[in-house]
C-alpha cells in the first residue's frame, strides 16, 4: 500500500495549513536557519505572500 504524502504550509492570515501542492502558488523555495526547508507562497485563498517552513505529512496538521 502507498501512502500519498503531502507537502503543508501555514497561512498567517487565514490561520490555516495549506496543501502546497493545491491552494497556494508557489513563489520560491531555500533553507532555513536549522535546515528545513522554507517555502515563499501565495495563498490561493487570501492572496497574500508568506514565508514558512513545510510540513510533510499525509494528512492536515492540526493547530498552528
């Protein structure tokens, strides 16, 4: 059985995660300070620009 994992983004306007691969629109990618993996995004919904680490996982994260 495959499990489809999904790349997730925070919204800080509409205090949301989002499906990087469906509701934002990707702008850049780089390396944060310990490492990870920092996406620039558009978020389909609100239209505004953000900066924010991405989340791996299958699911929607819970909280924020």
């Amino acid at each position: 059985m495959t499990v489809d994992m999904k790349n997730w983004v925070w919204c800080e306007d509409c205090l949301d995660w989002k499906d990087a691969g469906e509701e934002v629109s990707f702008v850049n990618i780089g390396v944060g300070a310990n490492g990870e993996d920092v996406m620039t995004f558009a978020c389909d919904k609100c239209g505004n620009e953000h900066k924010n680490f991405i989340v791996v996982k299958e699911e929607r994260p819970r909280g924020g």
